[in-house]
C-alpha cells in the first residue's frame, strides 16, 4: 500500500507496478473441486473488462447502486474492484429493488429479478464457464465480458470521500475502506508481502471481505478464498494450508 492509495482500484493498480506476476487469489470450490489461482495481473485484466462492462455497455456512473447477489468467489472479488474503478457503490447482498444494476450468482435470480434495471448474471461454473441456456431476463457475465477491452479509465474521476462499498448495512467511502483493511490487517496476522491468508467465511460481512480481499490487497500479500470450506475436513485443510503455503487463516 502507498500512501497515495485512497480507494481499493488504487490499491490494485499499486499491486500491479509492485510485482504483477505474483498470486493475488487462489480460489477453491470445494463442492465442486474447482482450483483457479489468478496473479495480480489476470485479476487486474477481469477488473478492467468487467469495468469497461460496467460503464460502457450498461452505463453505470459514479453514484449509482450495483447489488452484488453473490458468495464469496473470486469472480465477486473482481467484480468488487470493477465497482471501485468506475466509482459505483458495491451493495453487498442489497436489496436489487434499491439498484440500478444487479448482479446475480444463479441462486438468487429469482431475487434480482425485482431489479428494473441491467441485470447480470453469472453461472460461477469453474474457468468462468457460461449458463448452458442464458438466464431469462438477464446478460450472460461469461458471454459479455471476454470482448471488453483490457484497460480501463474512468470517464470521470473516483472521489474517496464517496460511498463506495455496503455490507450488512454499513456504508464505507473508498478512503474508510482502504483504511480500515490496512489497519485491520496486523489484526488477522497479515505482515506484510509474502503473507498468505485462508479464509474460509463468507462475504456478506465486513470480517469477511477484510480478510478475503481487501486486507490482503492492501498489504501486499495474497488471498486463498475458500468456499464450502466446511466440506473439507480437519486433515484436508491441513495439506491445503501446507501445499498453499498459507501463514494465516480466518473461517
């Protein structure tokens, strides 16, 4: 984190010219097995296209509400920082009735369909795969997203003092977030570079998003995210906090 860090885009982009080859998330699914490991580049390439998305084909502007309908996965911490980098506010498990855009994992479609603006789906199916048959009603996130460019610039710039992220009914700015994640950070154990969190909790509360993306981000280390992690067992874990060189866990 630089001192000129105020919002969590800056903090990618402070990862980018750090060291862009190294692992920022490694993602496990484990109900379905699925592995994805993306270094700070490829998750800054998805930032940008789902960015790009955002604010040029569905017009999102600073200001306005995305509802983010989704669990804790690597595609939702990208889209988290797509939501930073056009200055949207991320609405973490909010009410899509109150949002101009919704974004839905595929078992809440039901309950972003009271959204009456865009709505994207996502199938969260391993290597970002797309809906066999596209959700009625909703854009296929795994078909719109791969002809985005792959830089982004905001068409106006993102003020930190702003709202920038809800969860659980507390509003952040970007400053108050970036801020909280690196004070927060010594808290979970993180030290610094080289510090690898695993985090198993959800991310419809601040803890988990703390330790599942932002604290990690803020401090140069690395994130492996864990969902249905209680699947796994005691001996499971193990030789994952081993053979992923974890230094740290929070579930």
């Amino acid at each position: 984190m630089n001192a000129t860090d105020r919002t969590p885009a800056d903090l990618l982009r402070s990862a980018l010219a750090a060291d862009a080859g190294r692992p920022l998330v490694t993602f496990y699914d484990d109900a379905t097995g699925e592995r994805v490991e993306l270094s700070v580049a490829t998750f800054a390439n998805w930032v940008a296209k789902t960015a790009n998305l955002l604010q040029g084909e569905l017009s999102a502007e600073p200001g306005d509400r995305v509802a983010l309908l989704l669990p804790a996965h690597w595609q939702t911490a990208v889209w988290l920082l797509a939501c930073s980098s056009v200055g949207v506010v991320a609405d973490v498990a909010g009410d899509p009735k109150a949002a101009d855009i919704v974004v839905s994992g595929p078992d809440t479609l039901d309950a972003a369909r009271a959204c009456s603006g865009s709505r994207i789906a996502l199938a969260l199916r391993p290597l970002g795969g797309r809906f066999p048959q596209p959700p009625d009603g909703f854009a296929d996130y795994a078909v719109e997203v791969p002809g985005q460019g792959d830089r982004f610039a905001p068409f106006a710039p993102v003020d930190p003092d702003e709202p920038a992220l809800v969860v659980a009914g507390r509003e952040f700015s970007g400053a108050e977030l970036v801020e909280r994640a690196a004070a927060e950070a010594s808290g979970l154990g993180l030290t610094g570079p080289g510090s690898r969190l695993l985090s198993g909790l959800p991310y419809d509360t601040w803890e988990g998003l703390c330790a599942g993306l932002y604290s990690p981000l803020a401090t140069g280390g690395s994130v492996v995210l864990c969902r249905n992690l209680e699947r796994l067992g005691e001996e499971g874990l193990a030789k994952r906090v081993e053979s992923e060189r974890v230094t740290v866990t929070a579930r």
